[in-house]
C-alpha cells in the first residue's frame, strides 16, 4: 500500500472528481486486492493489477451514482469549489480565473463516458504508456490511442472556449 497509494489516489481521485468519494474507493481497492490476492500473478506488474482493481471500482462506482442522479433528480453530487486550492502566490483575479478553469475542466473530464476518462487519465495525467494503458484496461494499444483522441476531443467540445485555454493541461505526456 505504502508504494501504490499515492499514485493510486490520484487516478481514482480525478476519475471520482471529490475527495471523500476517492479515499472511499481507494478503500475499496485495497480490501478487494486483498480479498483476491490469490488472483494476481506475480510475473505481472503488481501497479497494473492493483490499478485495474481500482478502475473497475470507479466504474462501478460511477454506474451506481448515475443510476442515484436519476433516481432522486440530482443534478450533480461533485463540488467544484471543494477542488480548487489556492496556493497563494497568484493575484487574486488570477486565482478566481485558474480556478474557474479548473472547475470547468473537472467538470468536462466527469462528463466524460469511462471508456474515454480511464484511457485519458492513465496516459495524459498519469504517464502511462498506450501500451501500459492497454494492458490494465485490457483492450489493445489502437483502442487507447482512439479513445484518448476522442476523450481530448470531447473535452474540447464540452469546455469550448476555455478548451483551448486548458488543452496544454491533458497534453499527452505517455510514452509508447
């Protein structure tokens, strides 16, 4: 846990866009990593089997809150003023609009269908490799490579305006 965590909770933390709800599923990982210890294989990388793990919890999670919002006619359970921190240095005016942004971006990347937020957040936040990615979501290589581009083209559709201010923020930064 002590190795994983952190990288962990920031993966699960963007796709579940609030804190409370991220450490929660991050709990969840770890109990149902342990539950089935027996299942993973030790000639594989133990990040990719736990980071799997995780991601299934978040999708799970995410069919189970829609299916709440619709429920009960919520328009959204995430705060965005929760997620922006300051950190004190920025002019005011400056830190209201990075945080406008930022808000707006969450906000976009919750929008996002999970086969699309998975591929995006592992290799443009995370910098994994499409390979890498490929291999935790068990689907191939041209399968990453098509969802992120249709991720970073629906981001830009649902920011408009501000997509173009925010792109350099999802930039790929993976490696093949």
């Amino acid at each position: 846990m002590r190795q994983t965590k952190t990288a962990l909770f920031r993966v699960v933390r963007r796709y579940a866009g609030d804190e409370q709800d991220a450490w929660d599923l991050l709990q969840d990982t770890y109990a149902a990593a342990w539950i089935n210890i027996h299942r993973y294989d030790p000639t594989r990388p133990f990040e990719a089997w736990i980071r799997t793990i995780a991601l299934n919890k978040c999708r799970d999670w995410s069919r189970r809150r829609m299916v709440r919002r619709l429920i009960r006619g919520d328009v959204d359970l995430a705060s965005p003023e929760a997620m922006s921190v300051a950190d004190g240095q920025e002019p005011a005016d400056d830190q209201i609009e990075s945080s406008r942004r930022f808000s707006r971006l969450n906000e976009a990347m919750n929008r996002l269908p999970p086969h699309l937020k998975a591929p995006l957040l592992l290799t443009a936040i995370e910098g994994h490799s499409q390979a890498e990615t490929a291999d935790m979501l068990g689907v191939s290589i041209k399968a990453v490579e098509t969802r992120v581009a249709r991720a970073r083209r629906k981001l830009l559709e649902l920011l408009g305006d501000d997509g173009r201010r925010v792109s350099d923020n999802v930039a790929p930064r993976s490696r093949v």
